[in-house]
C-alpha cells in the first residue's frame, strides 16, 4: 500500500491540487485528504481509481 506522503507527493508531482484531484474522481476535497491522510482505510477500488487519475 501506498503511505499518506507517497500519494500526497505523487499527486503533488502531477500538478494536481486536493480540489483538482477530487473534480477528476467526481468527489469532494475531504475525501480526497482523508485518502491521503489514511490510504489503508480505503477500498483497494478507491486507491486505484486515485492512482489511475494520476496517469
């Protein structure tokens, strides 16, 4: 699995924003932070579909 700082850089090195992030999965900032903040509490469905969005 992924840690909080893996996914939050990854997306940083994307260019993305929490916000920008949550508008490409069609879900909210919040989410997107308590992704990042706790990635195994997640669906392994949710972790890819944030992953997938990253390219």
């Amino acid at each position: 699995m992924p840690t909080i700082t893996q996914l939050a850089r990854l997306r940083a090195q994307a260019g993305l924003t929490q916000r920008e992030m949550a508008s490409l999965l069609k879900t909210s900032q919040p989410w997107i932070c308590r992704l990042e903040a706790n990635p195994d509490a997640v669906s392994v469905r949710s972790l890819r579909r944030y992953l997938e969005a990253l390219g």
